[in-house]
C-alpha cells in the first residue's frame, strides 16, 4: 500500500504551529509589560491608543485634570493608576511636637 499518514503530518504541522504560535504569545506578552508602566509613585494614568503613538500606559500624573490636558486631543484616556501607593507619613508618637 501506498502509506498514506495524512492524521499524523496533520497532527505533527498542528503542534508545531501551536508550539510556534505559544513562543510568540509570550515573546509579545514580555515585550509589551516591559513598555507598560504602572509606577505606584502616581496615582493617575494615562492610556494612549492607536498606531500613531503606540500602545502603551502612562502613570505620570498628580491628579485626573493634569492628565486630561496630556490627553486632549489624542486617541487616550485617563485613569486610576490601581497600583498607586501613597508615601508614608513618619507617625508621631505621644509626647513629641
């Protein structure tokens, strides 16, 4: 007989092209969580969309007005930056001034 296996190349292209398709997903999902930044020392971000500028997130901003001005006229939102954490105040103990 001929010795048709045309299950099992199928079947060896396919994983193949998983494997291959799962190296770039990761490649890709690196590369983009290093050019995003939520740095917690800002409570407001700014997201810009589009090929223009690039996708990416900002956390930059003071406040949700010095924000909306960066984001005026620009495909970009702003937002809550969810990983801020406000600087500690020393606390005072009783007795000190």
């Amino acid at each position: 007989m001929g010795g048709f296996n045309g299950p099992v190349l199928f079947e060896v292209h396919v994983t193949k092209s998983a494997v291959a398709i799962a190296v770039l997903a990761l490649a890709l999902g690196a590369t983009s969580a290093r050019a995003q930044g939520y740095d917690p020392r800002y409570p407001v971000c700014i997201h810009v969309f589009g090929e223009l500028e690039g996708e990416r997130m900002d956390c930059v901003f003071t406040s949700i007005p010095q924000c909306q001005v960066a984001a005026s006229g620009r495909p970009a939102m702003c937002l809550i930056n969810p990983y801020f954490t406000p600087a500690s105040r020393p606390r005072r103990h009783p007795g000190q001034s």
